[in-house]
C-alpha cells in the first residue's frame, strides 16, 4: 500500500475531509489545536521583547496585536471548521484562484518551516544540555524524532496531545508555582534584572509598534491551528454551544492565550534573571532549570525536569510544525509537478529544510525573520478575510459559495491575490525604510490595511468575473461519486465532471492531471470577453451551502 492509499497517513490531505473521517470530538479536536500554548518558542520571544524594549511596550504590543489578528483568525477558524476544507483549499476560493493559492502555499510553508526549526532548535538545546551532545548533532537527532511521529496525522496526533497534557501541565504548574513564590516576583517580573539600558525607558509608539508588528506574523498560526479545525464533527442540536466554544478557543483563542503565555514567561524571566545572565534567560532550558532549583535545591534534578518539559513541549508544538508543513508542500507540489507521492513523503521535506535552518542558527535570528514575514503573512490574511466578508457576504461581489475545485476556478484571481501581491509590495518597501523609519515600524499594518480595502474595490471593477471558471451538474441527492481516474469513491463536494477523462474526478486527481491542459475551461487564465458575474445568483448544487464565517 502506497502512501496515497493510506488514510491514515493522508488524513485527506488536498481534499474535502468528509463526514465520516471526521469522527473525533470537538474536545479532541480542541486539544490537539492547543498545542501552540506549550511552545518554547513564547517563552524565548517573550524574553528577547521584554529585554530590548521593556515590559510594558511588551505587554501593550502584544495588546495591539491581539487585537488586529482577533477577528481575523476568528473568521477563518470558524469557515475552515465549517467547510471542512484546509488553509490552502480555503485560500483557492477566497479571491486567489487555482494557481494563485500556489503562492499562498509557499507563504504557509515557510511560517510552518520557521517555527519548525526555532521549536527545534530550542529542543536541541535541551537534548544537549541533557546529553552533552555536540549541538549539531542535536539538531540532527531532533530532526529524525520528529519523521516518525507525524506520518500517521490526526490518528496519532490526537491521541498523542491528550495522553501528555496532565504531565505538561504538572510542570509548568510546578515552574510557575516556584516563581510566583519567590521574593519580589510580581518587580522582578515587572522588571527584570535582564532588561537591557535600552529597553528601561518609558511606553513609546514606535516601540509598541515594532512589536506588535513582528507579532502579526501569528496570524499565519490559524493556518496550523485549521489542519486540525477542518476535522471538527458537524455541529450537533443542543451542544453547538460547546462546539463554538471548542472552535474558538482551538483558532483564534490562540491570541488569548498569546497572552496568558506573555504573562506566565515574564513571571518565569523575572525570577531567572536574577540567577541568570541576559544571554541565557532567552534559552528555556537554563531558564526552566533555575527555576525549578529553586524547588529541588539541586542542580541535576532541576536540568531533568526542564529538560523534560522543555522536550515534551516541543515534541508537542512540533509534530503541529511538522504536519502542517506536510499538507502546505503537498498543495504546492501537487499544481507544480501534477504528482502526489502522499503528504507523508513532504514531512521529509519539511524536516530536512527545518534542519538546513537550525544547522545555519535561526534562533539567534528569529525576531528579525518575523519582523519581515509579518509583511506577507498579514496580507495574505487579510485578503483573504476581506473577500470572506466583505465581497462574499457584505457586498454580494462574488458568489456566496466557496469553489476550491480546479476544474472550476480561473488560475489566477486578481481580486485576493493581486491584493496580497500589491499589499506585500508595499509595506516591504516601506519596511526597507523607503518611507522613512516610523513606516518601517509599522509597514505590517500598512499590508493589513492595503489588504483588506483592496479585494471589494477590485472585486467591484473586475465584476467579479475572475472568480468561477465553470460549473459542473452533478446529481443533487448523490453522497458520493466515483472517481474516474482512481476509482475511489468521494464526497460530492470533492467531485467535478471532467470532460478529457468523460466521467467524475475528485479535486486531488483534477489537481495532478498534467495531459488534460485544461480541457474543461479553456479559458483558464481570464473569462471570455462580455461575461459577466457581479450580482450572479446562486451557482447551482455542485460546491456547498453559503458561508458561514462566525
């Protein structure tokens, strides 16, 4: 049995995730979505922020970004757990088109391959700190670990996340008890010994700015956090409640806990910083290990516990890094090469780059790395939202439906991608200081504002012709259809008439067709002069219900 013929391994990667694969609860689901809060990588940020600027700035910063990824994320969680549909598929049908989304794809694997290798890095750290190993060949070793527990997906994924959250939560409820019991814990964390001259002085604009700017590279985690919201079950009468709930604390929940994360790390820096030099507060493992000496009065005992929680906590954030990175290469493959080996052949892909960046020393680099990938990741967000709401729901400029089928959609949208496009421009060019060095500070949010005016106003002068190549008649009572070219038998929301093979072909073999050269729309890069679509009705039963996005 090949990769692709695994559901276990695939967990309907590239597709439609039907009914009855999704047989995990809404508190499963949330679970495994929660991984984010275990991450090193909040406490080592949180560290660098409050050490160059400040606590204060810090916390504010935080604040201002918060509050602008929010509502963004907010209505991406809600339309991927809806849908059933991934980040990519979802990206397809929001204003990007077919081959437009193959940029967005790139976009997402990146912020997973970062976080991949930083989360790893960090667990090196502790794998070397433990063993003594050569740092080098940490990162090798926590580069396989992480090949076999993720190629079995969400069957082993979720299991995994709940057995290990009473250990994790034991110890960092220990790390955090020791610290909020030490002398002066609330000054020391207010101020730490830690703080640079520089980041003493007072609450600046520019300062609040800089961070909240790097943060907005966080709201590209929705798109890890909806790998595993598409697995949500549909909502039952009587416990909808609950199930929003789940969905909100699985998605954009993740800023609220951003925040607790901010709270609890300064709590921990504020009171290794009095033991500890700047250069290794920023490092979990040394700063869990003074931490818990405070509890065992010993040093070996308190390197094995926070070499403990520092490896499970990465274990767990990493098989998320790992999986996700999986499924975007997987999109972005699969147009490029018209193949599909299988998204567990892509996790070797993922671990391989993660281990090229650790071995070239991301960590010392990551606050600048997110300080420059805020510029693209919050465009894309954020043209993406704008046409959710504004175009599909506000405004009525496209069709309420999402179409992520290729066989349907144009292979360009200039209404979301040329948006993100222009957005991007922009706000990187004002980050390069063309504009001065205040724009530079905020040149995220110049994106976040292009971005999400741009789509109604170029969804308006185009009529919205770009956004349905096709349609295709398909029975309306049918659950499944086969598929002509795999034989495999899909949803009908999975399926399209495709004409070159004279039968139903489900997205992902549409998707590695490589002979057909379009021959369902032969106009695949721009609509046949005279057509119009602004104001369109309904496109008949071949996609799904409207939208929901809250």
């Amino acid at each position: 049995m090949g990769f692709t013929d695994n559901p276990k391994m695939e967990d309907y990667s590239l597709r439609y995730t039907p009914a009855a694969f999704r047989r995990w609860s809404p508190w499963m689901v949330f679970l495994s979505c929660l991984v984010g809060i275990s991450a090193m990588a909040g406490y080592a940020l949180d560290a660098a922020f409050v050490d160059a600027f400040g606590f204060a700035n810090a916390l504010i910063g935080f604040g201002v970004a918060a509050l602008a990824t929010l509502p963004l994320t907010l209505v991406i969680a809600f339309t991927i757990a809806r849908r059933h549909v991934d980040i990519d598929l979802l990206t397809r049908g929001s204003g990007f088109g077919y081959l437009g989304s193959t940029v967005t794809s790139l976009v997402y694997a990146t912020y997973t391959l970062i976080f991949l290798a930083y989360e790893g890095a960090i667990m090196a750290q502790a794998l070397t700190a433990l063993t003594h190993l050569d740092i080098h060949a940490s990162y090798v070793v926590v580069s396989a670990v992480m090949i076999p527990l993720t190629l079995y997906g969400m069957s082993f994924s979720a299991k995994f996340q709940a057995w290990t959250w009473p250990l994790w939560i034991v110890l960092i409820g220990l790390a955090l008890g020791s610290a909020a019991t030490a002398p002066h814990a609330g000054r020391h964390m207010v101020h730490p010994a830690s703080v640079a001259p520089g980041g003493a002085v007072g609450v600046t604009v520019l300062a609040v700015f800089a961070i909240a700017a790097a943060q907005l590279s966080l709201a590209a985690q929705v798109g890890e956090q909806g790998d595993y919201l598409r697995l949500m079950p549909d909502p039952e009468d009587g416990k909808r409640g609950r199930w929003r709930l789940a969905v909100i604390f699985g998605g954009p929940g993740f800023a609220l806990f951003a925040m607790g994360i901010f709270f609890a790390s300064t709590l921990l820096v504020g009171y290794a910083s009095t033991t500890l030099d700047a250069s290794r507060v920023g490092v979990p493992v040394d700063l869990f290990t003074a931490v818990y000496q405070r509890v065992t009065g010993n040093h070996t005992a308190a390197l094995i516990l926070a070499g403990a929680l520092v490896l499970l906590s990465q274990i767990k954030i990493n098989i998320m890094n790992t999986y996700s990175g999986s499924l975007s290469w997987s999109n972005f493959f699969s147009r490029v090469l018209h193949r599909h080996p299988g998204r567990a052949a892509w996790v070797f892909l993922q671990v391989g780059l993660a281990l090229v960046l650790m071995e070239i020393n991301i960590f010392e680099h990551i606050v600048q790395v997110l300080a420059w990938y805020s510029n693209i990741g919050i465009a894309w967000i954020a043209a993406m939202v704008s046409d959710l709401v504004i175009n599909k729901r506000w405004l009525k400029l496209a069709p309420p439906q999402l179409v992520f089928h290729r066989a349907h959609l144009y292979n360009v949208n200039p209404v979301g991608f040329g948006s993100m496009i222009i957005a991007g421009v922009v706000s990187m060019v004002a980050y390069y200081r063309v504009f001065g060095s205040t724009a530079a500070a905020l040149s995220p949010f110049v994106a976040l504002v292009i971005a999400l005016v741009l789509p109604p106003v170029i969804a308006w002068a185009t009529r919205g012709r770009w956004y349905v190549a096709r349609v295709s008649q398909l029975p309306q009572d049918a659950g499944e259809l086969p598929c002509s070219v795999c034989a495999g038998s899909y949803d009908v929301v999975d399926m399209a008439t495709c004409p070159f093979h004279g039968g139903t072909v489900c997205s992902l073999c549409c998707s590695t067709e490589g002979a057909c050269k379009d021959a369902c729309k032969p106009n695949a890069w721009r609509p046949p002069r005279g057509s119009v679509v602004l104001g369109m009705p309904a496109i008949p039963r071949t996609e799904q219900p409207e939208l929901e996005v809250a």
